[in-house]
C-alpha cells in the first residue's frame, strides 16, 4: 500500500462544498467543515484519505459506512446525505453537521445522572443498528459526539464512524468481514474481538461498558499495556468495581456497567436497551445510589477500621427468608508486627470488594490486606488489594467515614456464593462513627 502522502484541504472546493477547517482523522479518512456555497449550510464531509483510494476493498468499507447508517436511519446517529467522488481521487461523503465534542473531551469522571443521560441514548443508537443487523465494532469516546443545545435542555449524544461496522445481507463485501480479521480499539475490543471471532451487537456493549468505566472513573478498566492478557484470561480478577473508585456512582450502576464488561458475551446484557434500562433503575433508586468508597489493599502502618453498618436489600427473586440477613460485616485484621488482631467495621460489601473505616495513615495504595471476614457467623479468609483511600475531608463531604476501599484478590468459593446470594444496599450511617484512639496496624 502507498504511503500517506499528507493533504490539505482547507480552502479548496470538493464539488460544490468549500472546505473551510479541518477538524479531526482517523485511519480510514479525515472529517472536515465544509459550506454548501449556493445556499450556505453548513456540512461535515468526510474524505477518505487520497493513499488509501486506490484500494478496492478500502474504498468498499468508506462507502458502506455511508450506506449502513442510512439502512439504520436513527436520530442518536450521525446522519448522512451524500455521497461522491470529486477529481484527483477525492472519495467522499456529506454528513450534518454537529456542534460539540466527543465525549473523549469531556472532563472525568463524569457525573453519574448526565453520564447515564448520554449512555442511554447511545444504547437506543446500538438498539437500532443491532435490529437492523448491524454491529460497530469500533465503539469509542471519541466515536460518541455530545451536541450542544440551549442552556435549558440537556446536551445529546450521537454515535458516529461505522467505518469497520459489519453488516449482514448485500453491505457485506467479501474483504470487510474476513474470518479472523480483527478490527477495532484494543482498550475497547471484546474478548471475542480479540480473538477474530464472530461478533454481535454483545461486543458493542461490552465497548460501551469500556467506555461508561472510563467516563466514571477516569480510568479504563484495565492497564493499556496488559488488555490483551487480562481481557483473554479465565482466570484474571475483574476490574475493580467502578463505585469503589468513585464514591459518587451509585453501586446499581457500578453493577450495570460490571456486567456489560462481562468477559462471556452469554453474560453481559443481550440487547442495548437492557443495558440502558439497568442504567436508568440504577439512577431510580435512591437507597443504592449513595457515595461509596474504593476497596483497598495491604497494611504499611495502618488504622484500625471503626466500625458500621451497611444495610441490604434481599434480591427479589429469594424469598425474604432465604436471603442473607446480616446487616454489618465485622473483619479481623492481624497486626503486621503479629501482636494480636483487630476488629473492623466493614460497609459496602459487594462482589467487587468492601469498604473498611478506618483513620490515618491508611494502608498504601495497591497494598494487599489479608483479613478474616465473618459472615453469618463463619469466618471466611479474604486478601483484597487497596484501591482508594477516603481521607477525613472527604468523608465529611460524602457524609460517610474516613477508610479505605478493597478489592478482592481470588475469592474463594465459599465467598463467591456468599456475594452471589447478597445483594447490599448504599445505605450509609446516618452519622460518620467515631474513630478509636488507637488505631494502628503495626
């Protein structure tokens, strides 16, 4: 393939639009405003980048972008108007254009009622285009454009570049779905992407869990550098729980965006809109949307927890007498110096992790913490790694005590049936608790 020979458009006429700036490229072409000049509207027109033109099967994928956002034809996404090629090589096509940014650029972590606000519509685009036999395959940040509207109306989101989307029926041409051709983001890529496998509108919405973890974190779930090995292994912990690093999302969508990042396409949710709805009750319920802290690891010189109580909610498909009714889960850390152990107070208890109460100086960041949980009465051993810490100010802030977050490292059986069973509310202490006086970990 010829090499990318760079082109400056600005200034020049494409058929009867005048390009005026230049506002982004990607691998398949560069996006571009542009004025209709007999009647002035304003465009977007993408052009595919003039070294990849005289490839057939590139320029194949560039038009079947065009004609599978047509087939699909919905308001969360981009709409297109036109088509062509002007001389010298120049393939195009005309969008709208939108006034915003992509959701890239927007500051993280997001607040969790506009993030919800925005992820909601991007699944009624994901619905539409998956009824319509369609799966992106690139979903990004930067492939999710946020417009702008009037100070008084929530902004909107439209799903934009379906230029490696895979289409059944006659937009399929031979070289855009090759077996064993992996095309995508790594960061943003399922499993079964990884692995050149079929994929289905179950690897859009794991793109979309990537996506929803980031803009609640301000990380993505896993290091850039390891994706492939953590995404791809049986045997990799899952990503720390998003409200474990985030006090401010509520744990119904911490679980919502976990279960979308399922590594089993069977387990993450099967159509956009189940996403979108977990979402929205996610916001609904207000006894699981309070702050909540970050799970944690090992002990340098740390303080012992004070104890509190975390109330929980029985699943709705237990009967009330079968479920777990504990309402406070005590920990029994053991002094580093072997002197003993001491008793913490545990909130937040979830399959992600835990959150401990305890004052300063906290164990350090991604320390591992090995402790005896009690449940029902039965001592259960744990290690789990520190992931945040909650300091005495920001506890005030959130209405919740001083402590550390903790994420489980390898649960063991016993633990794992016990969280499956559990289903715990946010509901926190009416009151921060007082902290003991002495309260180290030696």
């Amino acid at each position: 393939m010829a090499a990318a020979v760079p082109v400056d458009l600005v200034g020049k006429m494409i058929g009867p639009y005048r390009v005026v700036r230049r506002l982004g490229s990607g691998g398949m072409g560069t996006v571009y405003q542009a004025e209709q000049t007999r009647i002035g509207a304003r465009v977007a027109l993408k052009v595919l980048h003039p070294h990849l033109s005289q490839d057939e099967g590139l320029r194949a994928r560039f038009y079947a972008e065009a004609k599978t956002v047509n087939v699909v034809g919905h308001p969360n996404i981009v709409r297109i108007f036109d088509i062509n090629e002007a001389p010298g090589s120049l393939h195009y096509f005309v969008m709208e254009y939108l006034e915003g940014e992509p959701l890239s650029q927007l500051p993280r972590p997001l607040e969790p009622g506009l993030l919800t606000h925005l992820l909601g519509e991007a699944c009624e685009a994901l619905e539409a285009a998956h009824n319509a036999g369609v799966v992106h395959r690139d979903l990004k940040p930067d492939n999710l454009f946020v417009v702008r509207r009037e100070s008084s109306q929530r902004p909107s989101l439209k799903v934009l570049d379906f230029g490696v989307a895979k289409a059944r029926g006659p937009l399929t041409h031979p070289r855009l779905t090759a077996v064993g051709m992996v095309l995508g983001t790594p960061a943003y890529m399922a499993p079964e992407q990884w692995t050149g496998q079929p994929v289905d509108g179950r690897a859009d919405i794991y793109a979309l869990g990537v996506t929803a973890y980031l803009m609640a974190t301000g990380r993505l779930p896993y290091p850039r550098g390891q994706v492939a090995e953590l995404v791809l292994s049986a045997t990799a912990p899952m990503p720390t729980a998003p409200h474990l690093l985030n006090p401010r999302i509520p744990l119904g969508l911490s679980e919502a965006i976990l279960r979308a990042l399922a590594r089993r396409p069977a387990e993450r949710f099967a159509q956009a809109l189940q996403f979108k709805q977990a979402l929205e009750a996610a916001m609904r319920d207000p006894t699981r949307s309070r702050p909540t802290p970050v799970p944690g690891g090992p002990l340098a010189s740390t303080p012992v927890p004070s104890p509190t109580v975390s109330l929980r909610t029985p699943q709705a498909h237990l009967p009330r007498e079968e479920a777990p009714t504990p309402q406070s889960w005590t920990a029994v850390v053991r002094r580093r110096s072997g002197t003993g152990a001491v008793e913490v107070q545990c909130t937040e208890l979830s399959r992600g992790g835990l959150f401990m109460c305890c004052s300063e100086p906290f164990p350090q960041l991604f320390g591992r913490l090995a402790f005896t949980l009690r449940l029902d009465g039965v001592p259960v051993e744990c290690e789990a790694e520190v992931v945040r810490h909650v300091d005495s100010a920001q506890a005030r802030t959130w209405g919740m005590s001083p402590g550390v977050g903790l994420q489980f490292i390898n649960p063991s059986a016993q633990l794992r049936e016990y969280l499956r069973r559990l289903c715990p509310s946010r509901v926190m202490p009416a009151a921060p608790v007082a902290m003991p006086q002495d309260c180290s970990l030696l």
